[in-house]
C-alpha cells in the first residue's frame, strides 16, 4: 500500500513539473540556444575538418586501386594518383596530417562514389548538407514512427537535447556516416509501418533503405533485429544477398578474393578497436570482448524472438542501449541514445503503464552523462568509468525488465490457456 502511494506521489509530482508551462519554455528555450550553438559550431568543424568522410577510400575503389592495402601505405602522392593527392592536401596545407583508413566493406564504400565526382573541397561541403539534411529527415521519421504518440514537449525536448550534446556535434564535425546510415534505417523502419499490406514495392525499398544503412553496421546490424520482430525476413534477406553479390562483383573487378574483400576492411577497422568510447572492446580490452559481444547477440535474438506484440518501442529502446557498447564505437556514435527514449512513449509497450517514472529520471541522467559529463572531463579514465558504470548498469537492468515482461507475459498466456480449458 505504501508503495503503490509512493509510486503515485513520484508520478503526481513529475506530472506537475512536466505540466509547468512556464518550466516548459524556460528549459525548451535553453534547449534550442545550447542546440544552435552546437550545430553550429558542428557545421564549422565539419567544413575545417571532416576527417572521416572516407572520400579517398571512396576514390580509390572507383579508380581500381585497392584502398585497404593503401591504408597500411605512407601518404599518396601526385604521381600516384593526382585526385587523391589532392584531397591530402586539404589538410597538410594546415599543417594537420591525414591518411587512408579504408575500414569499410566495397559495397559500402561504392555508396560514396557519387561524392567522388567532386572535387574534395566541393565534396566536403556538401556532405556537411547532406549531414544536416539527413538530421531533419531523422527528426520527421522518429515523429512518424516511435515518437508518433509522444509529447511534443518531450519530443522537441529530446530532439533539442540530441542536437546540443557533444556527440552530434562531433559527428557533424568529423563528418562521419552515422547520420547517413541511421536516416536509411528510419526510412526502412517508416516504409514497413507504412507497407501494411506487404506489397513487392514496399519490400524492395525496405531491402533497399537496410542495404545503404549497414554503411555504420556497428550501430544498424543489431538494429536490423526489429525487422526480425515484425517478421520481415525478404526484406532482410534481399538487403544481404545483395551485398553479397555486389561484394563478389568488386572481388572479380579487383583480382581479389571473395574473402579478402570481407577480411581486408574487418582487419583496418580492428587496428582501432582499443580507441573506442566505453564500448566491450575498451571494457575488456581484449579478444574477451567479442565472445561477449556474441553472447549478448544470442541474448538480444532471444528477446527479439519472444517479446509480445506492440512493444516496438521498447525493443529499440533495448536494441539502441546494446548497439553502441557490443562493437567498438567512439562516442560520436551516442548522438542517438536519445532515441531509447522510445520506451517512455505511450502506445508502444503494452505494459509500460506499469513502469515507475524513476526509469525516465535515470535515463534522463545517462543522457545527460554522456552527452556532457564527459565532454567536461575531456573523456579522461575516470569519467569514462563512471558515465560506463551508469550505462552498462541501466541497460544490464533494462534488459532485465524486458525479459520479465517476456515472462509474465507468458504466465498470463498460461493462465488464459487454462481458464479456457
């Protein structure tokens, strides 16, 4: 009985303070100067820097080259390819260094190639537009999808908090793939709640959205599960099969193997496994990290394989949590934490009415955590550790939640089972 008055007390409480509407403007309008100020400061990175875009890599897969031997090589030079030259030049010429880190499959890199038609100056502009165009894609999709039922207050709130925190702002600014990938993800996730009828049109541009958004695999494969969930199976299967085919494509074109095609970018990518956020890799620092990491896999088919219907969101919720801590990521990557919020939103999970609002208090601190309380400390050890404590923590006891749901679900099942009989 006490519980129960505690419980209705927090939530009368936090009700009345969400409720406030001066509360409400005051908080929303630092929201949007700390997020303009973010985007902008991100746009001015992105157009000095965007060391990441991976346009040589791009380049040199179109020429013919092999961009994974390269990247072992010492910087290119004119005579060895004047375009690639050229874009190295962007950055010696300011006295910063820059070479090839070809740590992404062929069939990745070819989506780059019509940015390789530019110059590299011409490209890096507009890929900084394409990065802010794909973000308000992203922001129209989560309002369409997992956030169609949510609080304007909340959404604008989260989506103003996405903007301000340090990882967009790093992503925007060394122009990484993130945004790209996971807006072809939300397109994929829209098509299918749109395609209710399952019709071969809507299969094809599924398949094709889950196609592009494996260019951050890291974040998208396990992602990818909620398509599993909701029994899409063609549409994960064609979104492979063609990467398979295009992969033995670019193996026969380069005199190469199927298997070093596969092999050569997963070897770039491991030499810079120990320099992630506060992922396994960093966490166990050792080849431990990825038998954990396929555990935790095996755990997340599982739950994916057994969750009741109408708990979308707090699938993503779970996939998200888990996405960017089983693979190596820099915490760029955590601009999307934000979107766990999914499980707060009403409409989503069947048994979310029970959930305490100390859930939404805690994830509101993680975020937070990661989005500015590592920034403070210039990612040193010890703020490592303990914004790694407070999200290995919560996600360990989200999952926890989630599989009890799994299992009173099932109890309940049982029970009606009977009662019929």
């Amino acid at each position: 009985m006490l519980t129960g008055n505690l419980k209705a007390l927090k939530m009368q409480l936090l009700r009345r303070w969400k409720d406030n509407r001066t509360v409400r403007t005051i908080i929303l309008a630092f929201l949007a100067l700390c997020a303009a100020v973010s985007v902008f400061q991100g746009a001015r990175n992105a157009l000095e820097f965007s060391q990441d875009f991976q346009w040589d890599a791009a380049r040199a897969l179109r020429d013919g080259m092999d961009p994974y031997e390269m990247s072992y090589l010492p910087q290119i030079t004119e005579s060895e390819s004047p375009a690639l030259a050229e874009f190295y030049r962007m950055y010696t010429d300011r006295g910063l260094t820059q070479k090839m880190e070809a740590n992404q499959f062929p069939t990745l890199l070819m989506l780059l190639f019509p940015m390789t038609c530019f110059a590299p100056e011409t490209a890096k502009c507009l890929w900084l537009a394409l990065n802010l165009a794909f973000t308000a894609g992203i922001v129209i999709l989560l309002r369409k999808t997992f956030f169609e039922n949510a609080d304007i207050y909340e959404f604008t709130a989260a989506i103003l908090l996405m903007l301000a925190g340090t990882p967009y702002r790093n992503q925007l600014g060394v122009g990484q793939h993130t945004l790209f990938a996971f807006f072809f993800f939300m397109m994929a996730v829209y098509i299918e709640k749109k395609d209710v009828n399952r019709s071969p049109a809507g299969c094809v541009l599924t398949a094709l959205c889950l196609f592009v958004s494996y260019y951050k695999y890291t974040l998208t494969a396990p992602l990818a599960l909620y398509f599993i969930y909701k029994k899409r199976y063609k549409e994960l299967a064609l979104s492979v099969a063609a990467h398979i085919i295009l992969t033995e494509v670019f193996a026969a074109r380069g005199g190469r193997s199927f298997v070093y095609m596969i092999k050569a970018p997963l070897e770039v990518a491991s030499n810079l496994a120990a320099e992630g956020g506060i992922d396994l890799g960093v966490l166990f620092g050792s080849p431990l990290c990825y038998v954990v990491a396929f555990v935790i896999a095996i755990l997340l088919v599982a739950v994916t394989l057994r969750l009741p219907q109408n708990s979308e969101n707090i699938l993503i919720s779970l996939l998200i949590l888990w996405s960017l801590i089983l693979t190596y990521h820099r915490t760029y990557d955590f601009f999307v934490l934000p979107v766990a919020a999914a499980f707060v939103c009403p409409g989503g999970d069947t048994d979310q009415k029970e959930r305490d609002p100390a859930w939404f208090l805690l994830f509101a601190v993680l975020v937070m955590s990661v989005f500015f309380g590592l920034r403070v400390f210039n990612e040193n050890s010890a703020s490592k550790i303990c914004v790694g404590i407070l999200y290995y923590a919560f996600t360990v006891a989200f999952t926890c939640v989630t599989i009890k749901i799994i299992k009173n679900r099932q109890v309940v099942t049982a029970i009606k089972g009977n009662n019929i009989k």
